[in-house]
C-alpha cells in the first residue's frame, strides 16, 4: 500500500505512538474507545450508494487456525486497496468503536488497518474481555 505511513487523524498519530512505545496500551485503548472508525459493510441494494437495508453486513475473513475477524480500518481511505478484493464492499459506516464491540459476536477477532504497517490483530478473547471491561466502566 504504502512505504511509510503517514498519520491522517488523531486516531493514527495515537496508533502510530502506541506501537512506537510513546504512550501505553491501555491508555491507547482508552482513547480506542472513544474514536470511530470505518467499517466496510455489504448491502444488497441494486443502486449504487443507495443503501435499502438496516441489516449491513460486515466484512470478515477467515484467519489462519478458522477464526472470523471482522475488518476495521481508521478512516475510510484506509480501506481503499483492502476492499477491492471484496466484490460488494465499496461502502462503509463510520461508527464509535464502543458502538461495534457492543455488537460484535462473541468468537469474532478483529483486523484494524489489514495491510497497512500501522495497526493490530486483537483475537477473540481480547475482544471479549475488552467488552467486559467496557461494561464495568459503563
């Protein structure tokens, strides 16, 4: 995608810190929380960027070992050279990251960033250990 990565949004820099060592991982996640990101959904609408249906579907993909990781990105350019690999997915929403994990299934890993050098796999449990962690501070 790109050689170097260059931080677009509050997000990235604060990304772009965490995996460089400048600020912790908790404190990180903290500010995750809070953030929105992109998530590229399929509709079954016939008219380009006319979305008919509440029930979007989000893009996932098989990791290695079987487990379904649903694909994130921290803004919509991100996604760009991603998607292109999967027909039907030239769209997305922008939601708080809270909102997500409220709805994501337990057994789902995440992908943020997939292809770029800035970003993280977070597997299933970490997934659902960080919901659990959200609803005591809820």
């Amino acid at each position: 995608m790109s050689d170097e990565f260059q931080p677009r949004n509050e997000l990235e820099k604060d990304l772009v810190a965490a995996q460089d060592g400048r600020i912790g991982s908790e404190a990180f996640m903290k500010r995750l929380l809070g953030a929105q990101l992109f998530m590229p959904v399929r509709d079954s609408s016939p008219i380009k960027n006319f979305q008919t249906s509440d029930k979007a579907v989000p893009l996932t993909v098989q990791a290695e070992g079987g487990t379904e990781v649903l694909i994130l990105f921290t803004s919509p350019e991100r996604a760009k050279g991603f998607v292109q690999d999967f027909p039907g997915y030239h769209g997305g929403i922008l939601a708080d990251f809270q909102w997500i994990l409220e709805r994501v299934g337990s057994g789902l890993g995440i992908a943020l960033n997939p292809g770029w050098e800035v970003g993280f796999d977070m597997e299933p449990d970490a997934v659902q250990s960080l919901r659990a962690d959200m609803r005591k501070d809820a």
